[in-house]
C-alpha cells in the first residue's frame, strides 16, 4: 500500500445476490465466534529470540516478553487499511505494518487475506514482499512488508510539476523512462502468473533511494489464469470471490475504458497496461490526464471516452523541462488506445518497443521520427565502417561545397549581366 492510501469506487449492479449476503453474515458470524474462542490471540505477536549478553566468556540469554512489531508512526491510511513503519525487535529492522481498519466487514476482510496470498506468491524485485503476517494482542489480523525508503511516484510528479530544480536533475527523461520500465517489469511478472492489478497508479508506486521501483497494494488484484500462482494449493483459494460484470473497482482516473465500462470479464494484462501508460503520461508531461478536480461520475466518463493526446497537443510542452522528445508522444499515444486491440500485446511487447525507442531505432512516424532514426541508422554505421563512413562523409561534404559554390558564381554571373 502506498503512503498516500487506496482510493476505491464500487458502482455495484442493481441486482443483488442473496445467497452471496447470506454467505457474507455467515462469514461474519464465524469470525466474531473465532474472536469469542480466543483462537485468534493464541499468537499476540511477541518476540521469539533472547537477548544475549556475554560477560567474562559467559553467554546469558534472558527472555524477552516484548511486542516483536514496535510501532512508530503512520505511513498512510486508505480506504480499507492503514500501513504504520514499525520496528522489528527480533531482526532489527524497520518494516511497514498493515492493519484492517475495520475487521467487522466481511468483504474488507476478505480482501485483505486475498491481498496476503497474492503477495505473498509474487516473489520480484519490482513487487514488495511480505515478511510475515500475525494477530497482535488484540487478535487483530496485520501482515508484515518490506520498508521502502523512498517516496511514491505521485509525490515525485508533484515536484516535477512545481519545477522542483533537484527533482528535475535527478528525474530527466531517460531516468523517468527507467522508473517506468521497473512498472512494466512488476507487471510482466504478475500478468504472466494470471494476476492484474487493476489500480496502478502513481500512489501505489513506490521509488527508493537508490531508484527501486516498487509496485504496491494488490488487494483488489484479480485472477485471469495463468500458471503460477499455486491453484492446486487450497490457501490460495480467492477468498473475496469474483467480482460481478458491471462492477466498477479501482480509481478512475487510472482506469481503462474497459474496466470504467465494468467489463470485468474482458480485463486483461492490456488493462494494467493501460493505466501504466496514464502513469507515464503523467510523469513525462508532470499533467493530469483526467483532471484530479472532476466527481467520481465524471472520472468514470472520461475514463471510458478518453482519447489519447495529439503529437502537437501543447501539454507535451512545459517550462520546467525540456519538450517530450516526438517517439514517446508516438509511444504513448499506441499505449492510450481506446480500443484495446490498437494497444500493445503485452508488457513484453511494451518493454521491447520501448528499447528500440530508446536506442533510436523508433519507427518512423513524421518528418523528426524520420530523421532521428536515419540519423541513428548512419551512427551506427559509422560505427561499424569507420574508413567508409569518413570517405562517404567526405564526398558528402565535398558535393555540398561544390553546389555552394556553383550557386554563389551563378549569382555573381546573373549580378554581373
């Protein structure tokens, strides 16, 4: 969970499920009853290893009867959850906390036991680990995360947008481009084991000190198949169940047009995908995409009817920075296609293209994609053929100066005539 908390909208269909209501106050029922027989607090979450001293040659271990997650302060509160940085007085370390905020609601409650499972079968540089999870005295449920020193990506757009000068030298363009291939890299992973996140978004992403890339909260991750998420195991059954069609969840700005419709069925990896290239277009331009002032109805509307910006559109200017170079306005225009067919297959797809992109071998798509993949095509030339590369360049530079010339004496011929 990133610091600045979950945002979530639920647009429900007007047809209730009363089976699924009676499963729901069942499951509650059982969970005060599991409360009421103490089964929850058997473990409160204490310290298990000894404080040792030495002394003359002599090791003593005393017990200590501490709270292993000494809390510190609050990182952030959502919509269904808290993270607070705790101190871990076993390994002696900080980690980050994750409470319910409310354990007496069934579905949050659900959510948050699919979140711990999900988590904790994605094992990936780019995606936070889950070191353990308990109940404290109280028999309240948290589950333990790796601590991100850092910030989140919403936090480093609103410098960029101010003209934050160290923000900017430390976040040019190319440095932006690799915090977005550590998204896409989160995401290849979890699309490829059948998971899609269904709210990125610059809150849930985390930058470290050291330019980390950390993809956050997956409680409201969906299932799509796959194969790696360990199906056979009967834990990771999804305790939230399927979310019906014509449900609408996650944030809507970052939504595609085919989650803000309530496609569930339809949402694939090009989902996320789609939301990651609204995160790009943010942090490229330092502008909203959808205005963060419109009602959660007019977020939802434009989420569906979005189209993506011209090449020419002006926000690709900005005072702060440089103009966004021509071969990512292309690249980020393909990655907002309303129609999910014209976007890119996959996070594969995605990050090769943006490689070639990269390295100047971009597809030409107007006159300066045209000549800055030619241009990159006769460097790598040079490079591969220097002699030839100097002799055409020579005849080269020898066949201009001679038009120059043969223009400046039919100037002086006409002058003198």
């Amino acid at each position: 969970m990133a610091t600045q908390g979950q945002h979530e909208v639920t647009q429900t269909v007007d047809k209730t499920d009363a089976t699924s209501l009676q499963r729901t106050s069942a499951h509650s029922e059982s969970l005060s009853a599991l409360r009421a027989s103490g089964l929850l607090s058997r473990t409160t979450g204490l310290t298990v290893l000894p404080e040792v001293t030495s002394q003359d040659d002599l090791l003593t271990f005393k017990h200590r009867d501490e709270l292993r997650y000494q809390k510190e302060h609050l990182l952030g509160r959502g919509g269904m959850g808290e993270v607070q940085l705790a101190l871990d007085q076993d390994i002696g370390r900080r980690v980050a906390v994750k409470r319910l905020i409310n354990e007496d609601d069934p579905r949050a409650l659900a959510r948050f036991v699919d979140e711990v499972r999900t988590v904790g079968n994605l094992e990936h540089p780019n995606i936070v680990p889950i070191h353990d999870v308990s109940v404290d005295a109280d028999g309240s449920l948290f589950f333990v995360m790796k601590y991100v020193e850092g910030e989140t990506l919403a936090s480093i757009i609103d410098k960029l947008a101010s003209g934050d000068e160290a923000a900017h030298r430390r976040f040019p363009f190319e440095a932006r481009l690799d915090l977005f291939t550590g998204l896409l890299r989160a995401l290849q992973y979890a699309h490829d084991r059948g998971l899609v996140h269904r709210d990125v978004k610059p809150e849930n992403i985390m930058v470290g000190r050291f330019g980390e890339v950390m993809l956050m909260d997956w409680g409201i991750a969906r299932r799509t198949g796959g194969d790696g998420l360990r199906a056979d195991h009967p834990t990771t059954v999804r305790a939230a169940g399927e979310t019906l069609d014509g449900t609408v969840i996650g944030t809507p700005r970052y939504m595609s047009p085919e989650q803000a419709s309530g496609q569930i069925a339809e949402l694939d990896g090009r989902s996320d995908l789609y939301s990651a290239f609204i995160v790009l277009y943010e942090l490229l331009t330092t502008r909203s995409y959808i205005e963060p002032t419109a009602s959660v109805i007019q977020s939802v509307a434009a989420a569906r009817d979005r189209q993506p910006p011209k090449v020419t559109d002006p926000v690709f200017s900005n005072p702060h920075q440089n103009s966004v170079p021509s071969e990512l306005r292309h690249f980020l225009r393909r990655g907002l296609a309303t129609r999910k067919e014209e976007r890119f297959a996959d996070a594969s797809d995605v990050i090769h293209e943006l490689e070639k992109v990269r390295s100047g071998a971009c597809a030409v798509q107007c006159p300066l994609t045209f000549i800055k993949a030619n241009s990159t095509r006769y460097e790598r030339f040079l490079d591969a053929h220097p002699l030839l590369g100097m002799l055409t360049t020579a005849i080269a530079l020898c066949a201009c100066a001679s038009g120059l010339i043969a223009w400046a004496m039919l100037l002086l011929f006409r002058f003198a005539s």
